[in-house]
C-alpha cells in the first residue's frame, strides 16, 4: 500500500496553514491525485518534491526557449 501524507503534517513541515497548503494543492504546485474532494499525496511525491522545494524543471520548445 502507498503511504500519503496528510493536509495538517503537509502544514507542518512547510510552517504554513492548512488553508495555504489547500490552495497550493489546487495550483497544483504540490504533486497530488485527487478523488472527489480527496487530495492524495503519495509521500515518496512529497519528500521528493520537498527536496527540490518544488522547482520545477523548465520545460524548453524545440528552439531552445523556456515556455
């Protein structure tokens, strides 16, 4: 089974509020699987996302310029 992390432990660790953790997941800035109303976020997701502070590898267009 995979382990997740919850909403509050989210809040925790950043040293944040619940409601920022919530809008963060909705800009999808912190990898997730919704179902319904449930965010899911895999911990293996959020350890490794928490490493990098959520950069994000630009993505280039096939000339060479960042999107």
């Amino acid at each position: 089974m995979v382990k997740t992390i919850t909403v509050p432990d989210m809040a925790q660790e950043l040293g944040v509020g619940q409601r920022k953790v919530y809008a963060m997941l909705r800009e999808n800035l912190i990898p997730h699987i919704r179902s319904g109303a449930l965010y899911l976020v895999s911990r293996a997701a959020w350890d490794l996302w928490l490493s990098t502070l959520g950069i994000q590898q630009p993505s280039t267009s096939r000339n060479g310029v960042l999107q």
